[in-house]
C-alpha cells in the first residue's frame, strides 16, 4: 500500500476556499470574532497561508493552538441538567486552528478515499454517506432476509464516553500501520495529538487547565475522522466472524439471519460479541452493556423462538428501539416512529403559531421548514411501502403546517394549498429521497453499499436509446421484500420517463424529478 509522507502546501486560492466552507463560530480563544476575521481576510490572508503551509511543511501543530475550551452540551433535552454524565464535553478551538484542520482533513479524505482505508461499512462522517443511507442498507438486508423465510437478529452496541478515551499511541499505531502515514504527516499528527490541554468554561466561570491524555477533541474538524481511524479494527472482528455490522462513529450495529430452527448464527454473534468486548477493553472502550439493545426481525411465530432461544442465553430483547435517530419496531411497521415525529411536528408547529403575526411569511416559511418539514423528512427513505394509512399521519402534520402558513381554515381542501406552497405530498417526497438516493449512487455521489444494490441492465443486444440505464429489479416475495431499497428502488427508476434518468447533473436531476412528481401529485 502506497503511504503518505508529506502533506501538499497550499496556495491563496485553495485557502479562501477552506476559510469560507468553516462556520463563523467564534470561542474566547479568538484574538478575533470570527464573521469579522472573515471580513478582514484579505488583509490577513498572506500571513496566515505562510502559518497553514509551515505547519504542514514542518510537521508541528502551532502550540498556541493546541487549548481547547470545553462547553458542556446537554445529550437530550429531556435529561436530568443535574448529572454530568448527561453532558458531552464539545471542544471550542481556535479558528486558525480549525483552518489549519480543515487543510488536513482534506488531504487525509483524499488519501483515504484513493487507498480505500476505510471499512465500507463506516458511515459515520463520511463525505457521501449519512445516517440514511447507513440505516437504509440494514433495513435492507433485514427486509430481504425476512422476504425469504430468516430471522433477523440487530444488536445495537453502546459505547461510554468513546471519543474521550481514544489512546494517543494507539492512535498513532493505526495511523503508520492500518493508513500508511509516514514522516512528516505523522508527526504532524504526532504534534497535533500530544501536548494539548483544556479548560472548561460554564457561563461567567472556568476552571484551571489540565492536560489532556487521551481522546480526540469531540467540536474538532479532525476528530470524528481520527476516530474512525481508531475503530478500523472493529470492522475486521466483524469480518472475521462472518457477522454483517454498519457504523456510524460509536454506534454500532451487528446483525445475523437464522433459517428456521437453525441457532447456529446466534453461537457466532456471542462468539464475535466476546472478541469485541476483549478488544474493546485492550483499546480503553466500554461497552456499556444496560444500553445495548437487541431486536429480533421476521415471521411472528420464528420471532417468538428466537426470543425465547436468546432469553435462554441470557440476552434480553426489545420489541423496538432507537437506531441513529429512528425508532425500530420487529414488525418494521414504523408506528412507533412515525408516532414520535407527529408528536414532536405537532409540539413545534404549536410554537410556531404563535409567531404568526409577528413575522413574515417568508421567515415562518424557514421555521416550518427547520422544525416540521425536516422531521418529516428525516430517514423518510426507510418509510417505503408502508400502507397509505400509516403515511396519513405523516401527512396530516403537513397539512396542519402549511394551513398556518398560509392561514387557512381546518376544512378548507387542502391540495390547492400544498399546490400553491409546490410542497410534494409526504408520499412523493419519500420517492423523491428515493430516486435522490438512487441517482447519486448510480453517479458515484453515494456510498458504495448502496450502488451494490443498483447493478444496472446490461442488454446482449444494442436497444433504442429508451431502454437505456434500467436497472435490474431483484426478484422478491413478499411485501418485506418490494419495501426493501433495493426492489423499491429499482422499480421506480425503471419506471421514469428516459430524460429523467439520462439527466447529466444532479441539479438537472433534482429540477426535473421535482417537476415529474408535482405533476403526478396535482395532475
């Protein structure tokens, strides 16, 4: 495997651009608040180019830049504000600090991506890949396996405090040895690791400084990736044991389909269960085992056996759980979920009501937007053939926004109003994520498990151009199996009309999509 041994420097231009992709978020360490930093960087733009390109020709991390502030963030909002245990300690860093990060991080993804470091399975903070996608391919395989008769078994792994006990040598170690840095780029790395400390500061209060001996700065541009890094092992535990998994940062799920009366998998995933838990515990994680929930999949009489196979083990089941966001029930119904997100749509839609009249629609606008639409929207990928009376839920809380929106009365028709906001009703918009997501992956703008599930027909014989980019759809049984992503997706991109999916770019893609579907929607 080819290394990585010094960093590139970088010109103006590439330093411009870092500059305005960072967020004007601005900490007491700053000489500077941010947004006017950014308004004066043309003045400041040399000096701090020849402070990025020294860094990185160097190998050292500036010293000055290496404290960080920490700001305890509450998790939830429904936990208890009295136990510190609730709080995430997030790092606020210097902005030269993140910039210089920024330029690293670049050039890492670059080298990662072209060398193909990471485990495929690892979606967290990943260009291309999100919780969606992470989900819809675990939904996927539990789908298709209940379509031909398995039981699933999910088993969601927690992990206590992980990104602050991450080992600096270690770390190194898998730097060198699983990535391939080598001089100047690993002690650049090297340099920015050790020799760091922190203060905590909570409103007019800060402590002392202490240093820092483990971890990765949780608010860090460079932390989530180190992370990854750090958890590469992982994957390979899983690998070994013939165990499917998905990450995404510290939230892993292990998965195993069982034939009927066939208990053998559930042997493997204790035996895999034992290896991660070892390795865990000579890598400084704990995996804390009160919150690592288990969920069983498939035909309600097999789920039953499993169950009680799994009791009789000692391993606890649930019927449903939380899973990056989306709330799993064994039935894969979603009325768990979907009772969740109406729940919360409704509380915020309430709030913004009452902001009506004092302000004007176009800002209302972007407060439905930001509360309702994005809830509805998020992971609504995962919500593919499900019947039209679980989605009228969701629908209703779409309706009732765009009412205060607009101002209309409860019984006035609704679908001129969603028509004349040119919102796409909930059920399009879940095909509009899908045939999103679909043409991404066919284009390399996805991740590399979901263009597994989209191999495109390739005729013996030259076609007219119409039946060109069809994919083939999977052969299924049941309704699990026409929801899955790979059935639904195939299905529906077969059925758009040619310019459609010969569309050149996504924005094109998106600009007709839309158009095709508001047409089927209000025709």
């Amino acid at each position: 495997m080819a290394g990585m041994a010094c960093f590139n420097v970088i010109d103006s231009k590439t330093l411009v651009e870092t500059v305005t992709q960072l967020k004007p978020s601005t900490c007491c360490l700053d000489s500077l608040p941010t947004n006017l930093f950014k308004n004066v960087f043309d003045c400041l733009a040399i000096d701090i180019l020849q402070i990025v390109n020294n860094s990185l020709q160097s190998g050292n991390f500036p010293k000055a830049l290496k404290t960080a502030v920490i700001k305890p963030l509450l998790k939830k909002r429904s936990l208890d504000t009295s136990i510190i245990n609730n709080y995430r300690p997030i790092s606020n860093l210097p902005f030269i600090s993140k910039i210089i990060e920024k330029v690293v991080l670049q050039q890492l993804n670059h080298f990662l991506a072209s060398t193909g470091c990471y485990d495929t399975f690892q979606s967290g903070f990943r260009p291309l890949h999100s919780t969606e996608t992470a989900l819809i391919k675990v939904v996927n395989d539990i789908r298709l396996n209940t379509d031909s008769g398995k039981t699933s078994i999910l088993m969601l792994l927690d992990l206590s405090a992980a990104f602050d006990t991450v080992d600096h040598t270690i770390l190194l170690d898998r730097l060198e040895n699983w990535v391939g840095l080598s001089g100047t780029v690993l002690n650049w790395f090297r340099s920015y690791l050790q020799n760091r400390n922190y203060f905590v500061s909570i409103g007019d209060f800060v402590s002392e400084s202490t240093n820092v001996m483990c971890g990765v700065p949780q608010g860090s541009i460079l932390g989530p990736s180190l992370f990854n890094i750090y958890m590469l092992p992982l994957g390979q535990i899983m690998h070994n044991n013939n165990i499917d998994h998905h990450c995404y940062a510290d939230d892993t799920q292990i998965y195993v389909s069982l034939s009927p009366n066939d208990y053998r998998p559930i042997d493997l995933l204790c035996q895999c269960i034992e290896q991660v838990k070892d390795w865990m515990c000579r890598n400084f994680f704990q995996l804390n085992e009160d919150k690592t929930e288990i969920i069983v999949f498939g035909a309600k009489t097999e789920r039953l056996k499993v169950t009680q196979h799994l009791h009789s083990l000692s391993l606890k089941t649930s019927i449903k759980a939380r899973n990056l966001g989306v709330i799993m029930d064994s039935d894969l119904h979603f009325e768990s979920h979907i009772k969740s997100v109406t729940k919360s749509a409704y509380y915020h839609l309430k709030n913004v009501a009452r902001l009506r009249g004092l302000m004007s629609t176009e800002d209302l606008q972007k407060l439905v937007h930001a509360f309702i639409t994005s809830k509805l929207d998020y992971c609504n990928g995962l919500l593919t053939g499900l019947p039209k009376q679980t989605l009228r839920k969701l629908q209703l809380v779409q309706n009732a926004a765009a009412r205060v929106l607009t101002k209309t009365k409860k019984f006035e028709h609704i679908t001129p109003i969603l028509k004349s906001l040119h919102w796409l009703p909930v059920g399009q918009r879940i095909d509009f994520k899908i045939m999103l997501l679909t043409y991404k992956s066919l284009h390399g703008l996805g991740p590399k498990y979901l263009t597994d599930m989209l191999p495109l027909h390739k005729p013996s014989r030259t076609l007219r151009s119409s039946e060109t980019n069809l994919l083939i759809i999977p052969r299924v049984n049941t309704k699990h199996g026409k929801a899955g992503f790979s059935y639904y997706a195939t299905n529906s991109w077969n059925k758009l009309p040619e310019d459609l999916r010969l569309a050149p770019t996504l924005s094109t893609f998106k600009t007709r999509l839309k158009t095709f579907m508001f047409a089927l929607a209000f025709c």
